[in-house]
C-alpha cells in the first residue's frame, strides 16, 4: 500500500501537475484565439468599408451641390433622402419635394419625419 501511495505522489508531483495545467491552458487558449482573430479582423475590414462608402458618399454630395445651381435639382436627385436625414423636422418639412408617386410615396410625406425614417 506504500510503494502505490508513493508512486502515484511522484508521478503527480507539483511540477508534472502544473506542465499538464500550463499544457491544457495553451491549448484552450490557442483554440479561442483561432475563433477570434477572424472575427476582429472582419469587424476593422467592415468599420474601413463603412468608413470609405461614407467618405465616398460625402465627395459626392459635395460635387453635387457645387455644380448644381438650382436648389429644386438638389431637392429631386437620389440623395435628398440621405440629406433629408440630417435636417430638422421643420426644414425637411419645409423642404421637402411634394409626393411623385402613388402608394407608398405619398404614405412617406404623410408621416411625420421621425416615423418615416424608422418605417421606410
């Protein structure tokens, strides 16, 4: 009963024990490292993309409001809705181009500015 008593003591002994600890931590964090790396690189890719599609978009509205010279051309180009965003309530009522089509575009200048950015 000894000689087993002392034989399992050495084999686990405080050095063995903690090379098997350190071992099983490396693996498992190794293993989540390899989840994650591609998830945050795929976040600062998206963040850059988003970065230049707003910088693009800012070019673009710039160029158009320096070779416009009429205000109502502004007002009826495809990017009213991105500027129509950043207005108050009482400009982009004010401002606002009168509904074109039937249905949904007419329902669109019916609501109030808040509703139809969270409805459209």
């Amino acid at each position: 009963m000894e000689s087993e008593i002392i034989e399992v003591s050495t084999f686990l002994s405080p050095t063995v024990v903690a090379a098997v600890v350190e071992g099983i931590a490396g693996i498992i964090t190794g293993a989540i490292a390899s989840l994650v790396a591609p998830w945050v690189q795929w976040a600062i890719q998206k963040r850059k993309l988003e970065l230049t599609h707003r910088l693009n978009t800012i070019s673009e509205l710039r160029r158009l409001i320096s070779e416009t010279e009429d205000f109502e051309s502004i007002k009826y180009s495809s990017y009213w809705g991105l500027i129509e965003q950043h207005l108050e309530e009482w400009e982009a009522h004010t401002f606002s181009p009168p509904a074109i089509s039937s249905g949904i575009g007419i329902m669109a200048n019916m609501l109030p500015l808040n509703e139809r950015k969270n409805k459209f």
